[in-house]
C-alpha cells in the first residue's frame, strides 16, 4: 500500500459526499474515490444482513480500487456493519455515527434531539451511545422519506419542507438545545432545518469529525500522500449520475458503472 493510495468512501447515494466535502477539505492533496450505492438506497429501511451484504459489495469494489482507508460515510451502514467489515477485511475503516456526545455533554436543558435512518437509531451501536448519557432527554425521530427526496434532488421541494416541519416541530416543543444530524444525507437540508428551528437550537452532525479522524489514522500510519501534484477525486454511481454531478456543482465527473 503505498501513501498515493486513494482515500475510498462509501454511502447509499449522494449524502456521502458532506462528509468528502470535509475530507478533500482537510486533506486537499489525498486521491479520493467516492462510491454511491445509488441504485440500493435507500439502507434505511433494509436488514442488517442487507446492510452488511451491501457494505461487503462496496467494500470489494473500493479494495479492487487499492484504497488504503475505507470511510464508511453512512451512519446506517457504520452502525449496522463496521464491526462485520473490520472483522472481514485488514484496511482500516473510519465510520460515522452520530454525534449524540457532544450534543448531550453541552446541552443545557438535557433534552435533545436526532434525526436519522430507522437503521440507525434500531442498531446496536447506537443503542450503547445513547445509554451512556441517561441524564439527557433524547428525542429520536425517524426521517422517513428524506433519503428518497434528497436522492431524487428535491432538497428543496415543500415535501421535504414538510416533512421536517412534522419531525422537528416535537422537538422544538419538548425544548431540545441541540439537534443532531444522524444521517449523511441531512447536512444538504440544513437551510431547510435552519428556516424552522429557532436561532438558539444548535444543529450538529459528525463530518469534521469524521474527517479529523481518518486525517489521524493516516498520520498514525504514516500513510497521508506527500506528493504535491493534483490529486484525483473519482465518483462513481450506479444509477443516474445526474443528480451527484448536481451536488459536486459539476466540477467532477461522475462515472456511471454497475457494481
Ligand atoms: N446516508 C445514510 C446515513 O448516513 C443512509 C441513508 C439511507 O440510505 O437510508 O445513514
């Protein structure tokens, strides 16, 4: 594995591509490729069998690919099989979860709030977390139908609109001071989520985080790419790419290919 060795991450789709957006902005001279399981998403609703076959798919292809770190850049997939995909393959992996730590050691009113996949808050791992902070009030909220609108590119649309105002509205009501961002896919709502909460709820989700983390493990390794030359970020999607174009503003191209 030498340290050019690109950085490979892995979501259901396009919501990966916040926390890429950390990483590249991190680590601007590392090879990135970015790998949307487009056609299968959303992972929410599916078993964590399905989820571990699908993270174990997107694994190969990325090894395949000679990636020297696998950033699970999907809560749902991180929380349902990253301890399966440490046990089964040597690279190491960086996952995400949510980022209820942070949001419970500063809140004030010990009430806060998540959104995020069923897969997410029904896990294991997500279960453990929250556990560890029985002073604090979580509220957790399913975002049913988000992923499927986000896919289809409608961050705008009133359904997502409406959607949120039906998740969060309870939230603001039970008092949170925090909301945290479960799912990959929500940071491309945070002006929708900013438009509803009050200026004083402070939204959080883990991509910097996240980032900062996988900066670590390369240094640690003394794996990070020390060439200065132009790096390449490759994409890769499995159904129609228009929509992830879209989202990197069309300065990447997006390669379709079925996997
Ligand atoms: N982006 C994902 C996450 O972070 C998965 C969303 C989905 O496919 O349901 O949970």
């Amino acid at each position: 594995m030498t340290n050019n060795n690109p950085i490979g991450l892995f979501d259901s789709g396009i919501g990966g591509t916040s926390i890429w957006k950390e990483i590249h902005e991190l680590m601007p001279n590392e090879n990135t490729i970015y790998l949307a399981d487009s056609k299968n998403a959303p992972y929410g609703q599916k078993s964590k069998e399905e989820i571990i076959h699908l993270s174990n798919k997107n694994t190969e292809f990325l090894l395949n690919q000679n990636c020297k770190i696998i950033v699970v850049a999907c809560n749902t997939a991180t929380t349902n099989a990253i301890k399966e995909l440490r046990a089964k393959y040597q690279v190491p992996f960086i996952g995400i979860e949510p980022a209820i730590k942070p949001a419970a050691l500063h809140s004030k009113t010990q009430t806060i709030g998540i959104l995020a996949t069923q897969g997410t808050l029904n896990s294991e791992l997500f279960h453990q977390t929250a556990q560890q902070f029985q002073d604090t009030k979580i509220i957790e909220q399913i975002g049913h139908g988000l992923v499927p609108l986000i896919e289809k590119g409608k961050i705008n649309s009133p359904q997502i609109k409406e959607l949120l105002n039906n998740y969060l509205q309870p939230m603001i009501e039970a008092n949170i001071d925090y909301l945290v961002l479960g799912c990959s896919h929500y940071p491309y709502l945070l002006p929708q989520i900013k438009k509803i909460l009050p200026k004083h709820i402070k939204i959080i989700d883990s991509g910097e985080a996240v980032a900062k983390q996988t900066k670590n493990i390369l240094s640690e390794k003394n794996n990070l790419n020390q060439e200065s030359h132009q790096p390449k970020n490759i994409f890769y999607t499995n159904a129609n790419p228009t929509v992830l174009e879209k989202i990197l503003k069309h300065n990447y191209p997006v390669i379709k290919k079925d996997f």
